[in-house]
C-alpha cells in the first residue's frame, strides 16, 4: 500500500509523521508545497518539484495543481495524508483523489476558519471531500462536526512527545546546571517558549511578569522563541524593571530543549489560540506545572491546582496574580508528568495513527 503524505515545508510534526510512515509497512512518499531543502527520514521518497512561495493564491493555484496531480499519476497512491485544510487538504482535494485523510494543523480550524469567506470555503471544500479527519483536539474536532463533518469519521489523538528524551531525570542535571552558572539557584524560574506572534500572548505575560516581579522579588523569566512581533517585545523588555530578570535566548532546537525545561519551575502558555501544544506535552512530561491561559485546547490539558493553574485569557491582572500564588509542590509535578504519561506518549499516539490509515486503506 501507498500513502502521500502532504505538507507544507518540514517540522518536528512532519519527521515524527515521516519517521512513523517509515517504519510503518506502508510505501511512504512525501510532496511539499513550499519551495526548499528539507531533510527527508530514510524510508520516505520526497517528490521533487520547485514549489511555489508565499502560499497558495489564486495565481499559482493551478499550477500547484497541475503539478500534485502529476505527482498522484507518478505516485499511483492508495492514500493521501494532507494538511492544513485550508491549502494542502483542499489542493488535495481539488485534484480529485477519492481517499483523502485530511489534517487539521494549527489553528486552521480554531481560527483561520473564521478569518474570511475564502479560508471557510476552502475548509469547508475539503472537508466535504474527505474521508477522514485527523486532529489533535476535541475542540477542533468540534469545530468541523458543526461544520458538517461526521463525528465518527475523526480520528482525535494529539501529537505526542518522546517520555523517554522528556522526562524529570533526563532534564535535571543540565537545568541545575545552567540555574548555577546564571545564579537562579534560589529564584523562582518561569519559563516560555511560545512564538512572538499575536496569537501566542507573548505580551500578556510580559506585562503580567514585570508586575508580578516588582511585588515578589525571587521571579525570574527565561524566554525562548521570536517572531514578527521581536521588535515591539524588545522595546518592552529593554525597561529597567526587566534588567537581569529575563533571559531571552531566542530559538532554540528541540534537542537543545530539555537544559531549559530543567532550569524552570513553571511553564507558562498565554496563548488566545491554540491546538494541543507540544511545548506544553513536553513541559508536563518533564514534571513542570503549567500556568496557562483558559482556551479550550489548553482545558484538555492542564487542571486548576492538580497539575498547574488556569487564567482567564489576555487578563493581565490575572495572570500577575496567578504567578504571584503559584506553589510548585513535587505533588504538582508528579501530576504533570502522569497527564503526559497517560495522553502525550508519542509511542502509543503513533498507534492511533496508524489505525487512521488502515481504516480508510482497502483490505
């Protein structure tokens, strides 16, 4: 059997997706939509094409088109695994092919969804011509069942993470480490990695954190990441009440990662936005509680003083006063480290997509 898998360009998603495929007993090929060099895991056959940039508008749709259907008469697949719904799932479906498993990515139906009639019709088009549905959520899944889409043919799991590479004893020597060299040893370290984007409330704990700090003097902040937002947040972050508070170590590769989640003693996700976070999966796997903001994703994840504390999104106020109350206890982080073991095991998640497959794949 043979499964195309679609996508835009590469993340850790796409090579844990790949890596899966690859060791699966499936014939795996993958079509990126973006134009670039992106490593492909041994067992997987990348289709070459030059691909197109800025995404998929209406002048270089047919082309795009043109060139995924010439792929699908080369590839001759049983399945096509495409995603987000509003560009890879609904080219996929604009060529025709009759077994289609789309994916939900981001926020493609927690918001995109909503930003104009386009993105809606494409989400809605595809859909309609899908077989199944994958999504890491159950308020995404939600979402397109309103939408018209089947309950029974969602397929829910959420990305997952490695437990083994994330966990409380793999992280603790090189965080405790890089607490010494920075003198936090006896501080109270918050730690956040989400993208310097709108949707992410980068700008919610920044205003919340120099608040809090001014009132419980032990705080302090590593913040990774960037994006477009880096030159509005460093104006903020180059005040006075910041010095020697925050480090900001911008991005950082997931395999240098677990230094950081060792040197934290909470996670904070602001995000207004969201599908299962896989910082927060890792987070929790390296048994650190969570502050974060009350989104539906995040409701599925974190549990108010069981495993981390919930604070009504954008409130600044509430999120000061939350980190200012937080109590990292080893109970909590025994709790967040069991809600990663029983829903984020990227071992037995992998299961569930596989039985994906094999549902919509004939016998």
């Amino acid at each position: 059997m043979r499964i195309m898998y679609l996508t835009r360009s590469d993340s850790v998603h796409d090579q844990r997706f790949m890596r899966t495929l690859a060791e699966s007993e499936y014939e795996a090929f993958v079509w990126r939509l973006f134009s670039g060099d992106y490593p492909t895991p041994e067992g997987v056959t990348a289709l070459e094409w030059q691909g197109i940039e800025g995404g998929l508008q209406a002048w270089n749709l047919p082309f795009a088109q043109r060139k995924l259907e010439q792929a699908i008469r080369e590839v001759q697949p049983d399945l096509i695994h495409a995603g987000p719904l509003h560009d890879l799932a609904f080219l996929a479906a604009k060529t025709g092919f009759a077994n289609l498993l789309s994916m939900s990515w981001g926020f493609d139906l927690m918001k995109d969804v909503r930003i104009d009639k386009l993105t809606e019709h494409r989400t809605r088009f595809a859909l309609q011509r899908s077989k199944g549905l994958i999504t890491d959520a159950h308020c995404s899944a939600e979402v397109a069942v309103n939408l018209g889409f089947p309950r029974e043919d969602i397929c829910i799991f959420p990305w997952g993470v490695d437990l083994q590479h994330f966990s409380p004893a793999n992280v603790r020597k090189s965080g405790l480490a890089w607490r010494h060299e920075m003198g936090w040893e006896d501080k109270l370290v918050l730690l956040c990695l989400r993208s310097w984007e709108p949707n992410y409330g980068v700008d919610t704990l920044l205003a919340a954190f120099e608040k809090a700090a001014a009132e419980k003097q032990n705080l302090r902040l590593i913040l990774l990441g960037d994006g477009s937002l880096h030159d509005e947040y460093f104006q903020v972050l180059e005040g006075e009440s910041f010095k020697d508070k925050v480090f900001i170590g911008g991005r950082v590769p997931n395999r240098e990662l677990i230094q950081f989640y060792g040197a934290a003693d909470v996670y904070v996700t602001p995000s207004h936005v969201d599908g299962s976070s896989v910082s927060l999966m890792e987070a929790l796997a390296c048994g650190l509680p969570a502050i974060a903001s009350d989104i539906p994703a995040n409701l599925e994840w974190v549990y108010h003083n069981k495993n981390g504390w919930i604070f009504p999104d954008n409130d600044v106020n509430a999120l000061r006063e939350t980190i200012l109350n937080c109590h990292p206890t080893a109970e909590i982080a025994e709790h967040a480290r069991a809600t990663a073991e029983n829903k984020a095991d990227w071992q037995k998640n992998r299961q569930i997509l596989l039985d994906c497959y094999r549902q919509l794949l004939p016998n």
